[in-house]
C-alpha cells in the first residue's frame, strides 16, 4: 500500500508540468501555424496586386488615378463604368488563362471602388508624383489604397480560421524601393494565443512584403539598373544613395540603407539610445522597441524614416561630385 501511494503522489507531483508542457506546445504549435498561414496569405495578396498594377499599367489607367489621387478628387461613377467596361473587353496579350484574368478583373473593379473611399483621407503627397511614370505612379497610388485592400484580401484568406480577429490586422506602409518601381509592407498582426492563460501574453507577428509591378515574368531584383536593359547598353556605373545621406553605395543591400528591423526588449538595450526622430515625433517608446542588427539607435515606430530609407539610383559620376562612398561598401570590396 505505501509503494503505491508513492507512485501516486509523484504522478500528482509530475502532471501540472507535463500539463503546462502540453499548454505551450500547443500554443507554439498553433502560433507557428498562424504564423506560415497569415506570410502565404500576406504573399498572395502582393502578387495578386502586382498582377492588378500590370492591368492598370496595360490599360493605361494608372494615370488617371494617379491623377485623381494627387488632385485629393474622386472618380466619377462615369469614369469608373468606362474604365469597367475598357477591362471587360480586354483581350490578350494576358497570357493568363480565363479564370485568372476574371479573378484580376474582379480585384481591379476593387481597387477603384476602394480609391473612391480612400482618396479623400489622403493629405499630402510626394513632389516627385506629377513625373513618375505609369508603372511606377501605381505603386505610388497602391500606398493610398493599398492597406484596405490588403487587409480585406488577407481577411478573405484567413476566416475560415477561428482564431483570426480582423480588428487584430494592421497594414503599415514602409519605403520605396529602387527609384519607385517597388514597395514594402509590413502585415502586423496581434496573435492571441487560443488557451487563455496569464503567461501566454499576446505576441506580435509581423511579416515584411514587397511589392512590385508585374509586366508579364517574374522579376528578381539582383542589382542592376531596374528594368529590361542589355548589358552592353549600361554604358555607365550606377550607385544608390538616400535623401539625407551623405554617401553611396555600391550595394543595393548595404545594411546602412537596407536593414530589416526587429522587435525587441527596450531593456535588454543598455548600451544603445533612443531614435531622435521619433523623440521630436512624440512617439511612446515601450517596453518593445525596434532595432537593426548593426545599429545603436532603438525606435518606437517600426515605419519610422530613420530605418527606412528612400533609396535612388544615380550614375556614379553624379554621385562622386557631393558624396563619398560607403566604408562598408569599400570594405565589402576589399574583402
């Protein structure tokens, strides 16, 4: 009798942490679920748009909106029902098949009705939008409407889930990439974790997307001058700078122009100071906070411009006149 009453008070003693074993893997489990389902959907939604700027690119109609955007006007329903009617008698050259080019059609006619609701919210706009091209003025109007309507494709991805909660769903818009050709997004998500208990807080997911103009093949950026060029006709060595900086660089991804920001302790950063923009800002700097890998500097705002950049590409002639180049650029070359 004593031996099993032994056997029974280690069992006792044993199962509350096999319990809360079982309780955290679980909930890592389903948050490594949501996680991977919430990037494919995320990633859907970009390329869906990047076939949606080809269309408007195509048909031309990337000005118009462009132009009602920066005017802070609205389309009439006139000019909406022509552009409908222009894009129910396209004809190839899509080389998609018919229900890809109807699900295209469908997210188009989306795009319009949400630039109706979303223009008028719009305050300011770049200078640089009046010359900026077709391709490139819708990315530009995309980063007007582009939060509704990745939010709602993203939603339409995920309710069949039960544990995703829209109003949990934020889109922040980050920087422009290779002379406003392409875009980036961030998909913030607050993921609460199914089983409700105090030490399983609420985590944050958040997944960068970029976005670029779809023209008929998938591009990869790989660091030359964007766009369909021969290599004999680059006759000139091109060179990436910022706004604000005051040098260039000869790679693309320079982690001083092209770092990723992660979230972090604010505590753990003892050696590390505050972002001074974001202080002039007023942001609340919390207990997570945002950093580069390299960087000393903490944010409170994960779009802060001190972490994303706007980058151009000019000819190294140019650039060598007022700038010099990147130490971490020279020394990657001698490396």
């Amino acid at each position: 009798m004593r031996k099993k009453a032994s056997v029974t008070i280690e069992a006792a003693l044993i199962m509350p942490f096999v319990l809360y074993s079982i309780i955290v893997l679980y909930g890592l489990m389903s948050y490594l679920h949501f996680d991977y389902q919430l990037s494919r959907a995320a990633t859907t939604a970009a390329l869906d748009f990047s076939y949606d700027s080809y269309l408007l690119n195509h048909l031309q109609a990337a000005d118009i909106l462009a132009h009602y955007t920066y005017q802070r006007q609205s389309l009439k329903p006139a000019e909406i029902t022509a552009l409908q009617q222009k894009l129910g008698n396209l004809q190839p050259p899509l080389a998609f098949d018919l229900t890809a080019r109807e699900g295209m059609l469908k997210d188009f006619r989306e795009i319009l009705e949400l630039s109706q609701s979303m223009i008028g919210k719009i305050a300011k706009l770049p200078e640089e939008l009046p010359g900026i091209g077709r391709s490139e003025a819708t990315i530009f109007v995309s980063r007007m409407i582009f939060g509704k309507y990745f939010k709602h494709k993203i939603s339409q991805s995920l309710k069949q889930y039960l544990d995703f909660n829209e109003s949990r769903l934020q889109i922040k818009a980050g920087q422009y990439l290779y002379d406003f050709k392409a875009s980036v997004f961030y998909v913030v998500y607050s993921y609460q974790f199914p089983l409700r208990f105090p030490f399983l807080k609420d985590a944050q997911i958040v997944q960068p997307i970029y976005i670029e103009s779809y023209v008929g093949n998938i591009r990869r950026y790989q660091g030359q001058k964007y766009g369909k060029k021969e290599k004999e006709k680059m006759a000139e060595e091109m060179v990436y700078i910022t706004e604000k900086g005051k040098v260039y660089h000869t790679d693309a991804k320079c982690f001083v122009i092209y770092a990723e920001p992660k979230q972090v302790e604010k505590n753990g950063l003892k050696s590390c100071k505050p972002c001074e923009i974001c202080q002039k800002k007023g942001k609340n700097f919390g207990s997570q906070v945002y950093k580069t890998d390299k960087s000393k500097i903490f944010h409170a705002d994960l779009t802060c411009s001190a972490i994303h950049h706007q980058i151009r590409e000019i000819p190294l002639a140019e650039a060598e006149k007022e700038r010099e180049k990147c130490k971490h650029c020279r020394k990657q070359e001698e490396d």
